[in-house]
C-alpha cells in the first residue's frame, strides 16, 4: 500500500506538503515542513519512543 492510504498520513505534518501535485521547495534550510509530534506519538509502534527519549 501507499502512505497515502492512510486516513491519518496527511496529519502528520502542521500544513499541507503536497498542491496540485507539486512540493514547493522551501527557501530556508530544512524539508520545509513541522511535524505534527501528538499525531505521530498516537501513531508510533507500541513500545517506541519518540528521538530515543527516554
């Protein structure tokens, strides 16, 4: 399957990556994109941790 089968997979990040099919590309450093962390927490297997924190 295709991540973007997953109802939740367009949750994880904070605004949308994907318009019209294209990804803008970001103007500062970095992917261009925040991660939504309480989203990927709720989605993470049982058992892991977020960043190893321990």
């Amino acid at each position: 399957y295709h991540s973007y089968q997953l109802d939740w997979w367009g949750d994880l990040v904070e605004a949308t990556v994907i318009e019209d099919g294209y990804i803008e590309v970001p103007e500062a450093p970095g992917l261009g994109v925040t991660l939504d962390l309480d989203t990927v927490e709720t989605h993470m297997v049982e058992g892991e941790t977020l960043f190893d924190e321990e």
